[in-house]
C-alpha cells in the first residue's frame, strides 16, 4: 500500500474528532474504531479507517459510514471528506 500524503495538522485534527466525537458513539455500540491513513493533497480530503468490534463485517457498517462517520468528521474539520472503510490488519 503506498502512504498516504497527510500532514501532523490534518491527522491531529482527524485524531481529535476521532476521541472526542465518533469514538465514545462507535465504542457505546460495541465497536472499534482506528485512523489508518489521511490523504490531504485530494479534494475532498480521504480518510481510511478501520473497524473492529461489532463493527467488523456488519453490513451496516457503509451506512454508519456515510450517515454518522463522514458528517461528522466534516463538520469537525470544517472540509469536505470522504471515508473509506479498510480491513483491519489484526
């Protein structure tokens, strides 16, 4: 996998919204959420996470995704974003 193009600014503002915002909500259902890489050179900014918990293989998971996960991290970062759903690795 080739790294993603991120900058300490854009992951730190990633990682708080992650802790303060959509963690404590995927954590209160029983899952696991963990930043895997941010490519801030694309409009709109992606962001590749990884699920774990009750999250890993739900089929619901898309649609947390775009409903609850992308708003949020938008909203927080005041920029658009796209989320990407990845394997986790263990």
């Amino acid at each position: 996998m080739v790294p993603a193009v991120t900058t300490a600014a854009a992951r730190d503002e990633v990682e708080r919204a992650l802790r303060e915002v959509i963690r404590p909500l995927i954590e209160a259902d029983g899952g696991e959420i963990d930043l895997v890489s941010i490519d801030a050179s694309k409009s709109p900014m992606e962001i590749a996470l990884s699920v774990g918990g009750a999250y890993r293989g739900c089929p619901g998971t898309p649609l947390v995704s775009r409903a609850v996960i992308e708003p949020a991290l938008a909203k927080s970062l005041a920029k658009e974003v796209r989320v990407k759903i990845v394997p986790r690795l263990s």
